[in-house]
C-alpha cells in the first residue's frame, strides 16, 4: 500500500518544485508541471527563444499556450484530503557551498550530477530522465559543478566540442569557420584522448621517480642510522682509549710521586742520622773541652806534663765534606723533566690530532656543498688561526697572540726545534686545516700566502713554499701577483689589494686565492688532490697578519 502511495504522488508532484501540482498545467509532451514553476523556468529560456520541457528536453516554438488541467486540478485537492504529504521528508536541499539543482524553484535542491550536454545541474529527482529516456541516456554526467558556462562559446552561444590545437583553446563549430578557419582543429574528446595519454605517461614517470626518492630517502635513513650507530660506538671506544690513557698518565704519576717521596724519606733518613752523629760529636767534644779547662788548672807542673799526652788526645772528627748544601734544587730535575715529557706529549697530541680529525671531517654522506660566492658566504667557513712559534725563522718576531709576524733582521731568542725554518723568513700555523675554512691575511712590503703539508723541508731551497710538491704559494707584491706550486711560477693578474683572502676546501681539492677589498676578486684556484693535513703559511719581508673575522 505503501508503494502504491508513493506511485501516486510522484505522478501528481512537479518535476521542477518536487510539491504536489499547484494549478497543474500539461505540456504537448505529455508532462505536468505547477503554472507557476514553469513560466519561471520558460521566463529564464526566452532569450534562446525556444522553450523546453525539464524533463524530456523536448522544444516547442512558439511559447505554448498554458491552461489549467482541471481534472488533475481536482485529483491533487482529493488526494491532499487523504493526508497525503505535499512534501516529501527526504529533501536535501543545497547549502551555501553546495551546486544547487538548476530546475528546482524556490528553495533548492542539491544537485546529484551536472550534464555537460545540457549545461544544467540536477538534483536525484530531475536527473531521472537521463537514466530513462533514450535520447538523454548517451549525454555526459559529470560531478556537480558550477563553472558549467564555462564551456558556452561567449560568442557564439554554443556548445565548445572543438579543440583549436593551434590556437590551444576549445571553440564551437562556429568558431571553425571564422576565427580558427584553417587551423588545426580536433573533436575536444579526442584531443582528450591524446592529453589523457600523455597525463598517464606524464603519472607514470612521477610514480617511477616517486619510487625512486622513496629507494633514496630509504637509503638515505638507513645511512643516518648507520652514522648514528658508528658515532656512537667511536664515541665509546675513544672515551674508552682516552680513559686508559689518562689511567696510565695518572699510573706514572703515582709512580713519580711515590719514586719522590720514597727517595725523600732515604735522604731525610741519611741527613738525620749524619746530623745525630754530628751532635753527639759535639757533645763529646763539649765534655772534653770542660775537662781541658779543668785540666789547665792543675798546679803541680810535674803532674801535668805527665798526664798531658793522654788528656789532649782528641777522638777523630766526623768528615763532613762530602755534604754539599744545595738549598731548594734537590727535585727540580724532577720537575724539568716531567715538564720536557709534557711538552713531547703535547707535541705528539697536536700532530696525530691533525690525523684524527681529518679522519672525523672525512665523513661525509652527502655530496660536497656549492664553493660560496660572497664574501659573507665566505665568512661562514672562517677559522681562527695562530703561526707555530717553533716553526718562525730566528729573524721573524710574532706578536698579536702569534697571529701578526714581521721582519726584524735580528735573531730573536728561539730555543732550538726540529720544525723551524733555518734558511728563509718562513712560518707555518699552529692548527692544521681541514675541511672547508677561510681565512685573511693583511701584507705590507712583499709576503707570500700559502699553505703546506706539515712534512715540508725546513732547509735548503726545497723548503721555499712553492718550490716543491709540499706547499701552494701565492706570491703578493705591489701591483704584482705570482702563484707557484712545484718549482712552477704562474703570473697573475688581479686588482692590488693589501688583503688577501683563502679558501679551502679540503675533501674537494679546492685552494682559492681572492683580492678582498670591496669586493672579493678571484686571483688564482688550484683543483687537485690533498693527501694529508694542511698548514696556512707566510714568508715574509715586511709584515703579514691574520686577520680577525668574527
């Protein structure tokens, strides 16, 4: 009973309104429609100048006449009198972001599918006839959408079907015999057809190449774990190697400490006893002295030569000579050489320090970073860096916290090192350079910037930075710049410029000289391959300094 309720009240309800017929009119079609709903629907058509009907589409010239269907007038009053909802309950009606149906008066519906034959969006209801009429079921429906004009030719009025593949825009048939006439033009579904193929290509390679960033970024975590994990266990293992050292450093020194002491307790012992000795001989002689005094009174000269011989006769003294009073020195040769075996410790640290931690920076995941291009890029990588004392040549004095030398031309007060320079105004720096830094040197009078491998020759010729496969050298005169390397002199042309400014890039093999002033000027770049540590360099004839950058 309840479907044929239903059955009812469809075949009596508006098609545009979804309410049962209010003064019902007929079409020559055959549909039914409330007076009012479809002189509103026809009202928005006349500027076509035909007019259709909302469900079969069928079109009728000129505007039919419309009168009311009494007899189905009379059908809807009866079947409102049986309770029968005018109303369906289901209604969902379009909200303010939704695509309302086109054919619903008043409020609303929202609708289910747009139609890109007829341009017209409809709600579940109106959309019936494209699944029932023929002529209906071969036009496209598509999601709801608003931006169906869209495909309305602005000047012609028609359907855009067309694509202008030389002009790249869809037209109307009309458009082909005017503006687009000779152009290259294809059915839209077809130029469709070709894009669709591209498209698929075109997610094809963004899949594969999405495939392989995931196969990187994959590989990419299992190499952080991987670094994570070496980090940690030589991290473990160097806190283990540095604690046995420092275990056998602090082993010597208890030894040190006890050798002192133990020593300190048999010479106090040897001291006391010679010292208890030397007393008690002094009491006896003290005893003898009262006994002498005693004896140079006696009166009767007969008794007292007599007894003479046996009462002057003296005990043998104690030698004393062998003790030799050397007041606060007795451990300072301790002293001096503990310290000598600190400063070889010191020394040894700081040369393998270099190789530890080269091999520190030499880890590297990645790809090296682009060489900087402005000054303040360059800054980024800037390093502190002081000159080696033990490296300066005698005539060189340092100053500035070692970061400023100069020709004095007198021999300066150096004690005696294996890595000083013996023949040339030569110095190294203290720290070795690894990894990519930059730093500055300011020049007067003529000096050569360069860096060396920490094994150069400190004498001879072959000990000259550049004169050997050991140092790069950037010679810098007034208005005059030469680069050597090997014995080999390279002219170089450049701005003169009192500062000079180095990068290094270790791990690439990158050494750039660059004139500093305004501006940073490109004066000579060495690509190569460095196998060991680098030290920055100076020779000079006048002064040089390493400039403070940060």
């Amino acid at each position: 009973m309840a479907q044929k309720d239903q059955l009812d009240r469809d075949s009596i309800s508006c098609s545009i309104c979804l309410d049962l017929l209010k003064d019902p009119v007929g079409l020559p079609c055959g549909h039914s429609y409330c007076m009012s709903c479809i002189k509103g629907f026809w009202d928005g058509e006349d500027q076509r100048k035909s007019y259709s009907c909302p469900q079969c589409r069928e079109a009728f010239t000129p505007r039919p006449v419309l009168k009311k269907n009494t007899m189905l007038a009379a059908l809807v009053e009866q079947q409102k009198k049986t309770g029968l909802q005018a109303t369906p309950a289901d209604h969902c009606y379009a909200g303010p972001e939704d695509v309302a149906c086109d054919v619903c008066t008043g409020r609303k519906l929202k609708a289910s599918k747009s139609c890109l034959q007829c341009l017209v969006s409809y709600c579940e209801n109106h959309l019936q006839p494209h699944y029932t009429v023929g002529q209906f079921k071969k036009h496209k429906l598509v999601e709801p959408s608003e931006k169906l004009q869209e495909n309305i030719c602005s000047r012609h009025d028609e359907v855009m079907k067309i694509f202008c593949r030389t002009d790249k825009k869809s037209i109307c048939y009309l458009c082909t015999m005017e503006d687009h006439k000779g152009h290259d033009t294809v059915p839209a579904a077809a130029e469709r057809t070709e894009r669709q193929r591209e498209l698929e290509v075109s997610r094809l390679n963004i899949q594969q190449r999405i495939q392989h960033i995931e196969k990187d970024v994959k590989l990419l975590q299992q190499e952080v774990e991987a670094v994570s994990l070496s980090a940690d266990k030589a991290v473990e293992d160097s806190e283990k190697i540095f604690t046995q050292l420092i275990c056998v450093l602090q082993k010597r020194s208890s030894d040190v400490k006890q050798q002192i002491r133990s020593q300190q307790e048999t010479e106090v012992r040897r001291v006391k006893e010679l010292q208890e000795k030397l007393q008690q001989e002094i009491t006896e002689l003290k005893r003898k002295d009262a006994e002498l005094k005693q004896f140079s009174h006696t009166e009767d000269h007969n008794q007292f030569l007599h007894n003479y011989p046996s009462v002057s006769q003296l005990s043998e003294p104690t030698d004393s000579s062998s003790i030799n009073i050397r007041p606060l020195r007795y451990f300072e040769d301790v002293t001096a050489a503990v310290s000598k075996l600190r400063d070889k410790l010191q020394d040894i640290v700081r040369d393998k320090w270099t190789n530890i931690s080269l091999a520190v920076t030499e880890v590297d995941v990645l790809l090296s970073e682009p060489e900087p291009k402005t000054r303040a890029e360059f800054l980024k990588y800037s390093c502190e860096i002081t000159l080696d004392p033990n490296t300066a040549h005698t005539y060189l004095l340092l100053s500035k916290g070692n970061r400023k030398v100069e020709w004095e031309g007198i021999q300066q007060s150096y004690s005696s090192h294996t890595d000083r320079f013996t023949d040339y105004p030569q110095v190294l720096s203290r720290e070795s350079l690894t990894g990519r830094c930059y730093w500055e040197v300011e020049w007067r009078e003529g000096a050569e910037v360069a860096v060396a491998y920490k094994n150069i020759s400190r004498a001879g010729r072959e000990s000259i930075f550049g004169r050997n496969d050991k140092s790069w050298s950037l010679d810098c005169e007034t208005n005059r710049y030469r680069f050597s390397f090997n014995n080999i002199n390279t002219p170089v042309s450049g701005p003169d410029s009192s500062r000079v400014g180095v990068y290094l890039d270790h791990r690439a093999g990158i050494l750039s000289f660059y004139s500093v002033s305004e501006t940073m000027t490109l004066l000579h770049r060495v690509q190569t391959t460095f196998t060991q540590p680098l030290f920055a360099g100076l020779w000079v004839l006048g002064t040089a300094e390493l400039c403070k950058l940060k």
